[in-house]
C-alpha cells in the first residue's frame, strides 16, 4: 500500500501533564480555569494537558463548563502559541464526544471561533477543529448551528484543498450538514467537488464521496443536477464494480436516490448499470 501522511501529535519535551498540580475536590476546575487565564504559557499549556485528560469525564465536562472553562477554551483559540491552540482544540474535540458538550457549543457560540481554525497554519489544528465540528454536526441541532453560521461554502473550499485526513471528516460533518439542508451544500458547489472525489486512491474518500452524494441528491434540484453533469451517473456505476464493499454500498445508495425520477433512470440505464446491479 501506498504511504500517507499522518499528522504529527508530537509536544514540546517540557510540557508533562503530571507537572500541573491540581487542587482536590471541587477546587480542581475553578483553579484549572484560572491556569488557562495566566499570563505565562507554560502554566497555559500544563493546565491545557491536565484539562485533556479529565473532560473524558462527562460529569468533568458539565462541572468545567459551570466553571467557565469554555469561555476560556474560546479566548485560547486565538493563542500565538501553536500548542496552546492544539490542545485547545482537542479539549474542545472531547468535550463535543458527549452530549453536554456538543450542547455548550451551541450555547456559548463556540462553533464559528472553532471554524475560524480551519486557516491555521499547523495542520493538527486544523485536524482537532474539524475534528469538534464533526462531532457536533452528529446532532440535529448542532448540525442547523453549522448551517446557519454560513459554514457550508468555506467546508467545501476545504474539501478541495485539505489533506487526505481531514478530507474525510469533512466530509462527515458535511454528511451530517446535508441530513438537515442539502440545499445549501448544493448552491455552494459540493457536486463537482464530490464527483472528483469518487476517483480518490483512498477507499474511505471515495466511499463518503459517493455516500454525500446521496445525501445532496435528497432533493429534485440535487438529482437533476446529478443527470446534468455527464460524470456524476457513470462515475457511480464504476464504482459498483469496486474492491471495497463499502464503497460499492455507498456508489449502489446514490444511484437509487437519483434513479428515483425518470431522467436519473435513464441516466444510470445508458451508464450500464443495471448488469452491475
């Protein structure tokens, strides 16, 4: 197989999450919350590293939350220091793998100062915010939060220009955004980008590809679109003759959803597909 690039977690030597001393008991996070305030980054970073490691604690997550450590969390974001913005990123990326905290994404307005991350420069950055927004999307509010702050448009920018890793969590958030208002996706161009993607040498990209055109092909203008553009039907039937299983799941679920009108039938008859079914 073929090599990829893996984003690197590395950390500086000096930042050891067993450094930063905690209080007890409910004294914990309060102090933590102060720590992430200080002025000097070595204390930003430990309390960051020991934040890590207690928000897998959902009862954590609510009590930090109470204390005011996402607002704390959202000022961080706009750190000079790169690793102070990766760990803050992933505190936040754990603290969305629970239901408390995809909530307090939506209630503290954290979704677009998380997006406004997908420009950064470290690219583990980039990964651990779309990473949190992914895991919000899972919900049907959280995934109208995405929608409605506009996101759509620069998600599927992305989706052109990001590394294969976090290609597919874009595509995942987008999956999850096109559940809600498939529309959107559509106006901001997603079908050529997708349609591209179905050629992709990862099994994964191309399985979500074909599996996010299903989803923006939902609607009458998206399946016209699909009929419309002369690659989209014969790229799909391709792919039913594909190594991977899933992949030929997804290829098979796309072709039914635009095959549901007349135009799409005839467009996936001429593609050959029906031997392939």
């Amino acid at each position: 197989k073929m090599a990829t690039a893996r984003i690197s977690y590395a950390l500086p030597p000096n930042i050891d999450a067993t450094k930063a001393p905690l209080a007890f008991g409910s004294r914990a996070l309060p102090k933590l919350n102060r720590e992430l305030n200080d002025a000097v980054l070595i204390t930003r970073q430990r309390a960051l590293m020991t934040l890590c490691d207690l928000v897998h604690d959902p009862e954590k997550v609510y009590e930090a939350i109470g204390v005011g450590c996402i607002e704390s969390l959202k000022k961080l974001l706009n750190d000079k220091d790169s690793t102070v913005r990766h760990k803050a990123t992933e505190v936040l990326y754990i603290m969305a793998t629970h239901n408390v905290g995809r909530n307090a994404f939506l209630e503290y307005k954290v979704i677009l100062p998380v997006a406004k991350l997908f420009d950064d420069e470290v690219e583990i950055v980039r990964k651990n915010s779309h990473l949190a927004l992914k895991m919000v999307s899972e919900i049907p509010s959280g995934a109208s939060g995405i929608v409605e702050a506009n996101l759509i448009p620069k998600l599927v920018n992305k989706l052109k220009l990001e590394i294969d890793e976090i290609k597919q969590l874009i595509l995942d958030t987008l999956h999850f955004c096109m559940r809600v208002d498939p529309e959107n996706a559509l106006k901001s161009g997603v079908m050529p980008v997708l349609t591209e993607l179905l050629d992709h040498i990862t099994p994964e990209v191309r399985g979500a590809a074909a599996r996010d055109l299903m989803d923006v092909s939902v609607p009458l203008a998206g399946k016209d679109a699909a009929c419309d553009d002369s690659a989209i039907v014969p790229s799909l039937v391709r792919l039913l003759a594909d190594v991977d299983d899933s992949v030929k799941s997804s290829a098979a679920g796309a072709l039914m959803t635009i095959a549901i009108t007349t135009k799409g039938k005839y467009a996936a008859i001429q593609a050959g597909a029906i031997p392939h079914l």
